[in-house]
C-alpha cells in the first residue's frame, strides 16, 4: 500500500514558542527562517556555530547552554531535533509525539511528525516544494525545482498574471553597466510586468528583445522634445503613461542616483501624485573597473575611491568639482562621462600636484561584448585616448590601483597593451 503523502500547510509561528535542540550547521541553515517567522526561539545546545552565538547575542532567541533534557519541549508549538545524539534525538522525538508537537528531525526524516520543505521567496510569495514519494526523497531534486521556479519568478520568465487590481505606477529600474545579467532580479521581474518601458541608450539593451509583443518600448532618446528640455520632456512621458493606468518601467543605465537624474524623475512624479519606485542598479563607477580588472580599493594601496563626473570641464564655470583637491588625494579616482575631457583633466590633476606618471586606465563599453581596456599614465593619457579612438561611453580609473592586477589571467581585455 503506497504511504500518504504529507499534508502541506503554513505554521503561522509569531510570538509562538518554538525549541531547537542543536546548534549546528542545520540549526545555522533553519533559524533565519524562523527568526523572520516571529518565533519566540529558545534553543538547548551546549555549543553552537559562531553565526548561530551571534544571533543569540543579538536577542533573537534564547540560548540554553547545555544538552537537551526531559521537559524542554513543554508548551512548544513547533521542534526542530538536529543534534548529533542519535539517542537524544530519539527521546525528543517521543517527547513531541507525547505532546502533539509538530516535530522536525535532521538524522531520521520517516521518524518524524513533519518535514521541512525546500522554500524560496520572490515578491510576497512563498515557493515550498515537498516530495510526497518517502522512498524516493531526494533533497537536492525538491531544491532544484524550488530553485526554478523561484528563479522563474524573480526574472520574470515565470508569469503569473494579477488578476486584481494592479496599481500604476512607474518604477525608475538601474539596469547596470550594459551586461544583461547584471541588473537586479527585482529589476528584470518589474520589467517583465511592465505595460511601458522607457529606455536609455546605456541601459541594458538586451533585455528590450526579451519582452512581450504588446509592451510599448520607447527610446528616451527619441521622445520628441518640442519647446521642452529634454528631460522635461521625459518627464511628462512617465506622467502620461502612468495616468493612463499603465504599469511603467524607465529602464536607466547603472544606478538611477548615480548621474542618472533620477531624482529629478521622482520629484516630478511626485507633483503629480504618481506613486513611483525606485530599484538600484550596479554602478558602472565600480563595475566597470571590476569587470576590466581593476579593484578600486586595494588594501595597502587604496582605502578610498572618489567617482566624480568629467561631463564639465575643470575651468568652466559650471563646474562644481574641486580639481585640486582631488588632485592631492592618494586614492582612486574615478571619472564618468570623462572621455572628451580628459585632456583638460589630466592636465589639471598635474597642475595641481598629481604625478604624471599616475597609471591610468580607460575601459570602453565595460561588462560588454565589446569591451576594451586601454593603459596610459597621466602625462599620457590624452593622446592615447585620441590615437585608440575611445569612444563614450568609457570609464576612467586613475590611480596606482590600475596596475594591481596586471599580469594576472583574464586582466588583459580587448585593446588593453601587452
């Protein structure tokens, strides 16, 4: 006769008393999960891992410090039995049998009263994932199907339609430096549930030939800008959108506070009553100079890394960087949107007291497929860029950090001199 499958249900444990014997590695993987449950945890072990000490020193459950005995079970909602005493975990578990406490053992599944099901979580859903065959119980297969469709979720090639009322809005999405795999998954599920999308030229293009035949995808670039400033003019297309009931994405390059104006966006929202969301997104500032090989702090090198952006030139009036004072820092400097003024920067840090012999590194269409990684010095710098012919968009990592890795595999990326 086949075995019953086992009833799947959600413990509801806030303020509830649950009791862990163990304070191993199983407790260390478990008590996250009850510790966002609410539980009131009190757990009996003589020893425990440093993580599991530290969440006992952070007040998140009581720690009885010695092995497990007769009566720790009392007025208990739920057990968890991982010790490594087959013996006592055997009396536990006929202590929460006694007693009707539902009870989880780590040495002998069959031998108890529930079991802990493979979960993830994606957006206010949990994914739980049993076996229901007791002799074919393969943990790593109920992990791996959890796995996907938690994944499936996440990046949005799992849709579950809402079948209620959605809320419009725009949600202002970071999608990295340029490599699709590099914006957030809150980033790629949002996109894939999105009515509109408004879309950068830095932001991942990739991801636009992934979505469903009928989002509407507009190039920011081409919104028509008439008698408004170009990003008024951007603006007022969210707003629009937005009011006509639409899920909106404005898909950004990088983060959308790293000189994305993308606070400008929210504020605008804002006046107009439109609810808005905002995703951060990997920085080009220190992706970039990772993905070319580049760490922009270094211990013994580098303790600091300042980005500033090279879209104003150091003597024009605009500008609101002190060149000179950058100019004496010992870390790293990084410059965005710096390519057709790098001459004057160069020339400036010098003027002010930087080496000219500073290494210099100049990485072009970072994370992508065509990157490339171009060497100079300061001194040096200006006519390299013009006789490599690098084009925006490019990062510019200024420092004695460029040289940290040099020599080592894969550290020498398209167009980067041997």
């Amino acid at each position: 006769m086949a075995e019953n499958p086992a009833y799947p249900v959600g413990l509801r444990l806030t303020g509830r008393r649950v009791v862990v014997l163990g304070g191993g590695q199983v407790a260390q993987r478990r008590l996250p999960a009850l510790i966002a449950a609410g539980a009131d945890i009190h757990l009996v072990s003589p020893s425990a891992t440093p993580s599991v000490e530290a969440m006992a020193d952070a007040g998140e459950l009581t720690w009885t410090r010695r092995s497990y005995q007769t009566g720790d079970l009392a007025e208990a909602w739920y057990a968890l039995i991982a010790t490594g005493d087959t013996e006592a975990n055997t009396r536990a578990s006929a202590e929460a049998e006694a007693n009707r406490v539902w009870c989880v053992r780590s040495d002998d599944a069959d031998a108890a009263t529930a079991w802990t099901p493979a979960t993830g979580h994606s957006e206010g859903v949990t994914v739980a994932v049993l076996t229901t065959n007791a002799k074919g119980r393969d943990p790593r297969h109920t992990a791996a199907i959890r796995d996907a469709v938690v994944e499936g979720l996440r990046d949005g090639t799992l849709v579950a339609p809402h079948h209620r009322t959605r809320t419009p809005g725009v949600a202002l999405v970071g999608g990295g430096p340029g490599d699709p795999d590099l914006i957030t998954v809150r980033g790629r599920r949002l996109l894939a549930e999105a009515d509109v999308v408004i879309a950068d030229r830095l932001g991942p293009r990739d991801l636009l030939a992934e979505l469903p035949p009928h989002v509407e995808v507009i190039d920011a670039a081409k919104i028509p800008y008439g008698r408004f400033m170009a990003q008024e003019a951007i603006n007022n297309a969210l707003i629009e959108h937005a009011k006509q009931g639409k899920a909106v994405v404005r898909l950004k390059g990088g983060d959308p506070y790293v000189y994305g104006r993308g606070m400008e966006e929210v504020q605008a929202l804002a006046e107009a009553g439109i609810s808005c969301t905002v995703v951060p997104g990997i920085s080009s500032s220190i992706s970039v100079p990772s993905a070319a090989g580049i760490p922009v702090t270094h211990r013994g090198v580098a303790h600091d890394f300042t980005v500033v952006s090279g879209h104003i030139a150091p003597d024009d009036e605009r500008s609101l960087v002190d060149w000179a004072a950058l100019a004496k820092l010992r870390g790293t400097l990084v410059i965005l949107m710096g390519v057709d003024k790098i001459g004057a920067i160069a020339r400036t840090l010098m003027e002010n007291g930087k080496a000219a012999d500073t290494p210099v590194a100049v990485v072009q269409e970072g994370t992508t497929a065509a990157q490339r990684r171009v060497d100079a010095t300061l001194a040096t710098v200006a006519e390299t860029v013009r006789a490599e012919d690098v084009k925006p968009p490019a990062v510019i990592v200024i420092g004695e950090v460029v040289n940290v890795g040099s020599g080592l595999p894969g550290n020498a990326g398209p167009g980067r001199p041997e």
